[in-house]
C-alpha cells in the first residue's frame, strides 16, 4: 500500500511514503514526488478570469435572448450566411490573405447556439430526434446558394468604385 503525506506549507514536493501490509506481495514505487506550485495560477490572476468569465456569460445570454426572439425562418437564413462567411474565411486563409483568426471560432460558435435554439423549439414542438434530422436534411437540400453579406457588401463597393471612375472620366 502505498500513501502520500504533504510536509510543511511552505514546502511544495509530495513526498512518498511507503508502508507494508500483511500480504506477500509487497511493491515498490519509482515515485519520487511531484512540484505542485506550478501547477496553480497566482490568486490575483484567478479572480481576474473570473470577472471576465462573468462578463463572456452576460454577453452570451444576451446573445441568446437576441436569437430566441427570431423567427424560425430567419434563424435558418442566418445560419446560411454564417455558414457562407465561414467559408469566405476558409477562402481567404487558402488565398493567404489577411483576416481575423478569432473570426472562425466566433461563428461557429453563432452557428452553433442557432442551431441549439433551432433544436429547442422542436423538442417543444414535440418533434424527435429522427424526424428532427430528416427535416433538416430536406431543408439543407431546399436551400438555394447565394453569395455571403460580406461579398455583397464587397461587389456594392467595387460597383460604386466604378462608377465613381466612369463619372470621373466622362
């Protein structure tokens, strides 16, 4: 049997101690003790996470409340721009281009809590989990392509480029 004893506060190595019961078989440990101060960040910097934790949490619920207060067809036109920006990032980080990193997580992560709310008025609805996926298989297949916002927004400002050129030279 092997058991652990703790020395002093102010030490911080685990030191092994071995006893023997009155079996036969008595094992041996290579355990030489573990430093544990690493392993605890200092107290100012925990409660430093904590208030930002509580900040992120407001911020999501009133992202929830946001998205509870949409209709269903406009939660599904959402998730298909998300989900086209999405892959405009993808394009952009294939081209090598400049774009925000942290812009991947937080769509998905939109998408995500869209499709939890999508999923929550079903369950009330009384709709299960089979005929959930089936319905959702024929309103991916429903859907028609369209560019994303932000290339829309992209060819409006090229076009009012344009024309601000044709105007210019004309």
């Amino acid at each position: 049997m092997l058991t652990l004893s703790c020395a002093s506060s102010t030490s911080t190595i685990i030191t092994p101690k071995t006893t023997f019961t009155s079996s036969p078989i008595t094992r041996k440990s290579s355990f030489n003790g573990v430093r544990i101060s690493h392993l605890l960040p200092p107290p100012a910097i925990r409660a430093s996470t904590t208030r930002q934790s509580v900040v992120m949490m407001a911020k999501r619920e009133e992202e929830l409340k946001e998205i509870r207060a949409k209709t269903t067809e406009e939660i599904n036109d959402e998730i298909v721009d998300l989900k086209g920006e999405l892959f405009m990032l993808r394009l952009q980080r294939s081209a090598r281009n400049e774009f925000k990193s942290s812009d991947f997580r937080r769509m998905r992560k939109r998408v995500a809590r869209m499709l939890t709310v999508k999923r929550e008025r079903e369950i009330d609805d009384g709709i299960g989990k089979r005929q959930s996926r089936k319905l959702d298989r024929q309103w991916r297949k429903s859907i028609v392509p369209r560019p994303p916002p932000s290339l829309l927004k992209l060819q409006e400002e090229e076009a009012a480029e344009e024309a601000k050129e044709s105007a210019a030279s004309a």
